[in-house]
C-alpha cells in the first residue's frame, strides 16, 4: 500500500462563545487539515490548528512543505516518515510552527495505518482499554459570571459528565477564591473540579493563592506560572499539597524529560501538534511511565484518547468540543469516561460539509 495523495484543507472553525482565559481572547480556532489518502482506497486524518489566520497560513505552508515526504510511501512505516520530517526541519528547529505542522501528517499517517490493518488505533498501538475517564473543558471561562458557571456545571453533569476544568487568574485572588469554592459547593464532593491558571501568575502568587485553594480539594491546578520557568513550577508544586499539571505548551518528549528530571509537576500533559503527533506522544508517555508519572493530554480529543487508552500512565483525557462540527458527531460518555471508538483508526471522518462550511 501506498500513499497516493495528500490534501490540506485551511479551515476557520467558529467558537459557539468567544473564550477568554487570563493570556487568551479568542473567536476562531483556524485549522489545516490533511486528508492522506492510499492506493488502497483508505484515508486518515489529522489537523494542526493556531489562534491567528496567518499564523494558520505559517502552518498551512508547512504542511504543503513536508507532504512530499510522505507521497508515495507505505503509511506503515510511520515512524521512519516521521523520521524523515523530524531531519527535514533541522533547520527551523524542533519547536514551534515546523512540530505543529509535522503533526497533522504525522496524525493522519498513523490514522491510515491502524485502518489498513483494520483495527482502532488505540489498538493498533497496543491499547486494551476502551475507555478513559474525561474532564469537561468547553467553558468555565474566567469571563463568565458565577451563575453561568453553576448552571454550565449541571449542564456538563447531564452531559455524563463526572469532571469539570475551570478558569481562573482573575485580577483579584479573592475571586478566584470564591469562584472556585461556589462552584465547589454547587457540584459537591463527587465531581473532580480542575483549575487552570493558563499561565497567568508569578511564584509567589501560585503559593500563596494555591493555598487558599487546597481547602476546596482541586483534582489538579493546572500552568499556574509561565511555561518556560521550570525551576519556578517545580518550587510551586513542591510547597503545594494538591498535584500541579503542566507541560502543553513545551514542545517534543525530550521537554517532557526535562520536565521529569527537574520534578516540575505531579502530572504532564503533552500537546499532540507540540509533540509534533502521535510519535513523540507515545514517545512522552513512555518517559512518563519511567518516572513512575502519569500523563494526560491537551485538545485533540479524537485522537488524545485513543493515546490514553494506550498508555498504562494514562490518567485523564481534555474533552474539548471545539472540533466536532468537523467530524460530524460528539464523542461517546459514560458515566464520566470517553468511550473510545472501536472503529478503524481514530474512528472519525471529516465530514466533507463541514469542510466546505468551515474553508478558510
């Protein structure tokens, strides 16, 4: 089998709410997605995305850039594809736009493998679980109001829903404080509730706030400083008894073993377009397994819980809804876990309408 043609797609994807974190105003995910196709008749799929139309044209170009590297090749041989890129972008580096768009080939190359050897690719990557516990990550936002928190809350527990990730890194600290215990007493004891700093705070603030909110047992608090300052979270994770996670906004597994060395946080959830695709994830994971530390994902949840599945480290995968317009159907819940598709693949399809809906 080979790979016969690559099609990128630029795509503007509209948020239902614009979204607002403590670093982030945002009204669009703008997305490039391939479509790698075989002589077999199979396709796979994977997408890059940034905040910004041009930045997404950056990645668009990338994409178009590598694609030459995978054309005419066995879809099999993933790993020696993605070998090839990896050398291929020496010069740009590892990191930044170059390991996003590396991603979405990478993605989709992994995607047509596990479908031409008929098989799920949480599977195919030697996974035996078929579902994952989930946390809800489509709102919560820091702009919104404390009653719209209460009332998304019971929204997502309706949902199936059983763990739920808000914003905070508000101006005052005695907001976030509040917030978080409002919306702690709404959902009570059984719901795990996570916050996000988005890397809005200083050292000292990350102590002395993430103090105050010990009382209200978070599952996690999560980027509480600036992703490059790695000694300063590993001080914050070190003074804090709740876990810290952190890790998606740094690029490749060699990051993530800069992260396990340096004790930065209790849990890493590497970013697959930062990993550079499913190859360095599974890559990160097994480091983190090493280190006796368990790992969790950002965005890409089609995918993401397909790599959770496959790790034994795997501990609980984003469930963020931004992208799923583009497949044509939600991801499946169940009392708190993503039921992982047991069909080919990753188990989704770009919906041809969409893309046409959605063209940049």
């Amino acid at each position: 089998m080979k790979i016969s043609s690559i099609a990128v797609h630029r795509l503007s994807i509209p948020l239902r709410r614009p979204v607002r974190t403590s670093i982030h105003d945002l009204t669009h995910v703008h997305t490039v997605l391939v479509e790698m196709r075989s002589d077999a008749g199979l396709a796979g799929s994977g997408y890059c995305f940034a905040f910004g139309r041009r930045a997404a044209g950056a990645l668009h170009e990338l994409v178009l850039d590598l694609a030459p590297l995978y054309e005419g090749k066995d879809p099999v041989e993933v790993r020696a594809h993605h070998a090839a890129a990896w050398r291929a972008l020496n010069f740009l580096g590892h990191a930044g736009a170059g390991m996003m768009a590396l991603a979405a080939l990478d993605v989709a190359c992994w995607d047509l493998a596990a479908r031409s050897a008929d098989l799920p690719l949480y599977r195919y990557l030697g996974g035996a679980r078929n579902r994952v516990p989930t946390y809800a990550s489509s709102g919560l936002w820091i702009d919104s109001s404390i009653d719209d928190l209460l009332a998304e809350a019971d929204r997502f527990r309706a949902q199936g829903h059983r763990a739920m990730k808000m914003r905070i890194g508000r101006p005052s600290a005695a907001e976030d404080v509040e917030r978080v215990r409002r919306l702690r007493e709404a959902v009570g004891p059984g719901v795990h509730l996570l916050a996000d700093v988005n890397q809005g705070w200083d050292e000292p603030a990350a102590v002395r706030v993430g103090r105050r909110l010990e009382a209200y047992d978070l599952y996690w608090l999560e980027e509480p400083l600036p992703y490059e300052d790695l000694e300063g979270c590993a001080r914050v994770s070190a003074a804090l008894t709740m876990r810290v996670a952190t890790g998606e906004s740094d690029y490749g597994s060699l990051a993530m073993k800069r992260h396990l060395e340096l004790h930065v946080a209790d849990v890493l959830m590497p970013d697959l377009q930062r990993m550079s695709g499913v190859t360095e994830f599974m890559k990160a994971a097994a480091l983190c397994e090493a280190y006796h530390q368990p790992v969790s994902s950002h965005l890409f949840t089609e995918t993401s819980c397909h790599l959770l599945a496959a790790s034994p480290n795997g501990l609980i995968v984003e469930h963020m809804d931004w992208w799923e317009e583009l497949y044509g159907e939600p991801v499946r819940l169940v009392d708190g876990h993503l039921v992982v598709p047991d069909r080919p693949g990753i188990g989704y399809e770009p919906d041809p309408r969409a893309l046409a809906r959605f063209r940049a």
